[in-house]
C-alpha cells in the first residue's frame, strides 16, 4: 500500500512540479507534528559513549603519544604515517562538520529543543500554505529578486535562517 501510494505522490509530483516546495515543508511540518510525542523529556548530558572516550586500545594510545615526527626507525614508514595523519585528520574534520550539519537538520524536527521546532514547524506549515496558494513563478521571481537585490540594500549580519540553523543543537554538545 506503501509503495502505491509513494508512486502516485511521484507521479503527481511529476505532472506538477509547483507542488514540490510546499509538498516538502507540508511533509516536514508533519514529521515536526508525529516526532512531538517523542520529544526529550530531560536535558541532553555528557555521554562519553557518544566520544569513544572508553574504547581506546594500546594501539591509538600509543600511536597518540608518539612523538612528532615519528620515533621509528624507517624514516619511510615515519614519511607515510605523518603523510597519512595529516590527510586523515583533515578528512575527519570535514566530515566532522558534514555529521555536525546533519545533526542540526535532524535537531530541527526532533524536539530536542521545543522553541526552535515549535518556531519551524510553524514556518513550514505557513510556507507550505503560500506555496500551495502562490503560483510557483510567482515564488521563484520575488525569490529571485531578492537574491539579486543590489549590495546598498544587503546586511553584513548573517542571515536569521542561517543564524538559526547554526544555533541548533548537535550531538557535538554530549562530547567530553
């Protein structure tokens, strides 16, 4: 039943592509609605499980207080283990920020805090009503005239969407 009636949604979808804006946030409004009886009851703590802080072997420890460079003999294996570090730590922090950015997005419909989700499951049902009213070259002209607004009328503050969705919570909060 599931299936059917995802394939009509797409269908529908297809034929009238003005509706998947406000299809979108008339979804997330929901979610934001159903996840409400999950809500936490009790403020986020620090978890240690959360930063791996219990599960190090002798191994990393020993690797972790190896001096720099490394005090091996082979000066190869000390070339490819700094190479090797460097590369790994920078891929860990983009994907650091990556789970971080996803996490706020899940934050957001997740009541994890009940004043930003109330806030944006509001914004979603009222964008979901104009979308559903406003035709769509209507929205994507005003929106578009906004973004090429001329710089005289721009603010060097970040935007209150942006400085919203940085504000969420992420589990990045529960590491020691």
């Amino acid at each position: 039943m599931t299936s059917v009636l995802v394939h009509i949604l797409f269908l529908i979808l297809i034929w009238y592509p003005e509706l998947i804006l406000p299809t979108l946030f008339l979804y997330m409004f929901l979610i934001g609605l159903w996840n409400y009886r999950f809500r936490p009851r009790h403020p986020p703590h620090m978890d240690t499980k959360v930063s791996w802080a219990e599960a190090v072997n002798p191994d990393e420890l020993d690797e972790e207080f190896d001096t720099f460079p490394s005090s091996r003999p082979n000066d190869i294996v000390r070339l490819r283990y700094d190479r090797l570090r460097t590369v790994a730590g920078r891929i860990q922090t983009v994907v650091g920020d990556i789970a971080t950015q996803g996490e706020r997005i899940h934050s957001v419909l997740s009541w994890r805090d009940p004043r930003a989700t109330s806030l944006f499951v509001l914004f979603c049902f009222c964008a979901a009503v104009v979308l559903y009213v406003t035709p769509f070259r209507a929205v994507a002209l005003l929106a578009g005239l906004y973004y090429l607004r001329h710089p005289r009328f721009r603010s060097k503050l970040p935007s209150v969407p942006s400085n919203f969705f940085r504000r969420l919570p992420a589990r990045t909060d529960s590491l020691l």
